[in-house]
C-alpha cells in the first residue's frame, strides 16, 4: 500500500510533463504542439518534490530562475523524505527556514550540473571501476566548482555515496530545459575529506586519516591532497620505516588549491617534516602527466572539495632522502649518472641514509645540473663524463657533500666567509651575498635553486661543478 501511496504522489510528473490537447478526427488544424514543461514547472507539478520546490524559492540566489532558463541543466532532485531526513539530521533544524540560506544555496546548487546528463550518460563517463566525477553549481575551493561522485556499479546511480536515483522509473524525466533524476537523500556540499569518504577507492586512506587523527587535516585550508587508492597502499611497504603520519603529510600542500591546469613542473612544499621541523619538498613533474617525486602519477585529477582539491596517485610518496630528489629531477642526470654508474663509493647508500643509521647525515649537497657537467667536461677537453678518472671524479663529488648540517638558505648568512669541509675532501666558502659555493680553486658556483628538503638533508642546486682540479 505504501508503495502505491508513493507511486501515486509521483504520478502528476509523468501526466503533465507533456500538456497534450486532443487532435479534431476532422481537421488537422486543430493539432497542438505539446508544450514540455521546464525543470523549475516540473518540480512544482510533482506532490513528493513540494519540499525542493520550497527550498529553491527559500534560499538565496535566484535558483529558480536559473533553472527556468535555457539550460541545458541536469537537476538531482530531492523527494520530501529526503528533505525531511536533512531537516532530522540537525537539532536545530525544524523547518527549512532554520537553515541559513546562503547555506541552503550551496546546497541546492550541489545537485544541480551544467549538462545535460542521463543514466545512461554517467555509465558512459564512468571509469573501469564504474565511477566517475562530475562537477556540480555549488562553490568550492580556488573558485572551481565542486565535484560530485556518481557510481554507476548498482541497478541505479548513486551519488557521493549517500543519494540514490529513487525508482528506475524517477530517472531521466525529460524537462525542456534537461533532465531531472529524482533521488532519496540531500547531498550536502562536500569537503575534500568528504571526498575521500565517499569514494571506496580511498577506504584505506580513510582509515589511516581517522587512525592518525589527521582529520579535519593539520595545516591552512585550502589543501592539496595527493591522494593514495587503495591499491596503491596495498603495494607500499614503508622500506625506511617512516613514521605514518609523517608519510600521510607528505601527500597534503597547505595554503593552496592547485587544479591540475595550474600544475608546473617545480618544487612544493608539504606538510611532513624533518627532526628539526623543515618542511620536506616534492618534485611534481608535468613534462608527461603529473609523476610526483619520480615515484607516483596522477590517475584522477581535480576532485574539488569547499576546502582544497584532490588528485588521486597510483603510489604511496614516501618521504624523500637526497638520493629521491636526485633521481626525480631530470636536471641531474649526469649527478645520478656519476653518483651510481661512475664511482665506487656506493654514494646511493650514505645518501640515502638518515640520522638513526649513519652518524653523517643530515647532508647538504650541491648538486650541479646537466649543464653544468656539460661546462666541465669542455673545460676539462673531455667528451663524456666516462673519461674523467675515477678518482677525480670521486673528489669532485665529495665537494659537493657537507655532513652532519642541513643547511638552508636562511642558514647562509651565519656561514658567509666561512670555510666548511666537506665529505672526506677540502674545505669549500659559503659567499651568502651571491649566493654561490667558492670552490678550492677560487671558482665561484651560483645556487639556482635553494632549499629543496629531504628527510636526511637539504639540496640546493648549483650552475657549474665545484672543483680543485
């Protein structure tokens, strides 16, 4: 009985979506044009959407215009129960003019896309995992508009795992203006925690967020979230033993929403930290797609939340040594090349290594760009960096090594004039003014890039190769 009860409310929008005058069995001219109903007339025909219809005309903006308009527009469209369940969810909710309007708004704008999308549209958009983003007229972060989940994996979509399509029946109600899906629950404007709630590909995530306490996240709103699936943590091991917390840090920049189109290849800063509270650096590389400390890509793009944005990644960053910074920027190629190929010191090993299993770190390293070995190699009459003798390169190298000092670029001031020894070699002078490396010889070496920080030491990058030839 309940069902017929149900199906009987909902009836008037199927029998006046359409508004059919009887043609003459005589004269073809008394044939009428139906006249579709938009979004706005179709709500307000339908007894089980009086509580939207209300909502639209409560809150702020002018909603009801809009979706009155041209369009095309695809509204998901609360029943009564649905609003009456939001209305539940909050003590101080009575009547729908207990919510602040702007807020009701949002919230209202969140069920509302600027396409024209059926059922049968979303299966299409969805991935392999049969779930895909869209983006919905609520406001989020960095001026972009909010994304909403749908899945298309049960017998009717589901949105931000919380609304469903009601009835196969109550999807795709054609309006003049697009089309309506009526749902059984209110979507509430997401945050970008809410996202990864939502989505069953960020369920370990989840977990380790909630578990570490991470939630709401540390820092300054907005965020970027790299985002780990599942998958990806299953294949993670934690090598080095690092702290979770700290890795999860790794994964979140504060302070900015940054959408993928305003992504370049560059260094940022997250929220993980050394002993002494440095911050650590992460290489996003854009020169194909988005690979994130040599190490992770981005699979999913500009999930946007009210309060950042998340791209998910296919691998766990874990937190970055020297010898990641290295390997991740291609600028140092001929350094890694030299570093692993061309010396017997295993230099991987001690710069990989941290305070609690070798006494030499933290390291600050000079590390020359390909360029700079490129000028090396036409000073030294060489063709490739092979032809430098073994042990010259290796003293070459180990200048470019101090141990046991992070040394940032707000550290060099308190160093200017002074000579530092470096790894098992010659001392070398800190000129703070340039600011520049002076090598044995006299030669002066520029720093390009400053403060690139890793778990056991800081790098810095420099414009030709320390020597005392």
């Amino acid at each position: 009985m309940k069902i017929i009860s149900k199906t009987l409310k909902l009836l008037p929008l199927f029998l006046v979506v359409f508004a059919f005058q009887a043609c003459s069995d005589d004269d073809d001219n008394n044939v009428v044009v139906p006249q579709q109903l938009n979004i706005v007339e179709t709500a307000q025909a339908t007894d089980a959407l009086s509580s939207l219809v209300a909502a639209i005309g409560a809150a702020d903006g002018d909603l009801g215009t809009l979706l009155s308009g041209n369009g095309p527009f695809t509204v998901l469209a609360p029943t009564n129960d649905a609003f009456q369940a939001l209305l539940d969810s909050n003590p101080a909710w009575d009547t729908l003019a207990d919510i602040d309007t702007a807020v009701l708004e949002q919230v209202l704008r969140n069920h509302v896309i600027s396409a024209d999308v059926s059922a049968a549209d979303l299966v299409a958009l969805s991935g392999a995992d049969g779930r895909g983003y869209t983006r919905t007229n609520a406001a989020g972060a960095g001026g972009e508009n909010v994304s909403l989940l749908f899945d298309t994996n049960g017998a009717l979509p589901r949105f931000n795992n919380v609304a469903n399509v009601a009835s196969a029946a109550l999807a795709d109600i054609s309006a003049s203006n697009g089309t309506v899906h009526v749902i059984d629950a209110v979507i509430l404007v997401p945050t970008i925690v809410d996202h990864v709630v939502n989505n069953d590909s960020f369920s370990t995530l989840e977990t380790l967020l909630i578990g570490e306490n991470l939630v709401p996240l540390p820092g300054t709103a907005p965020h970027t979230v790299f985002a780990p699936t599942n998958a990806a943590f299953d294949a993670f091991t934690n090598p080095s033993n690092n702290a979770l917390p700290n890795i999860l840090a790794n994964h979140v920049i504060e302070g900015a929403a940054a959408f993928s189109e305003g992504l370049t290849t560059s260094y940022q800063t997250t929220l993980a930290a050394n002993a002494d509270g440095d911050n650590l650096s992460l290489y996003i590389d854009t020169a194909e797609g988005v690979r994130l400390n040599g190490v992770s890509s981005v699979t999913t793009a500009d999930i946007v939340g009210t309060d950042g944005v998340i791209h998910a990644i296919d691998a766990v960053i874990d937190l970055p040594t020297i010898v990641t910074h290295a390997t991740a920027n291609t600028n140092f190629s001929t350094l890694v090349a030299a570093l692993t190929d061309l010396t017997p010191t295993d230099y991987v090993s001690v710069l990989s290594s941290n305070d609690a299993d070798n006494d030499a770190s933290p390291f600050t390293v000079f590390a020359p760009i390909d360029s700079a070995f490129g000028d090396l190699l036409v000073d030294l009459g060489l063709e490739n960096a092979t032809e430098i003798p073994t042990a010259t390169l290796e003293a070459t190298l180990n200048l470019h090594v101090l141990t046991d000092l992070n040394v940032r670029a707000e550290d060099l001031d308190a160093l200017d004039g002074a000579s530092v020894p470096t790894f098992g070699g010659p001392s070398i002078t800190i000129d703070a003014g340039t600011p520049a490396i002076i090598d044995p010889d006299g030669g002066s070496n520029t720093i390009i890039i400053t403060n690139v920080q890793a778990i056991n030491g800081v790098v810095h990058a420099i414009n030709r190769v320390i020597r005392d030839l």
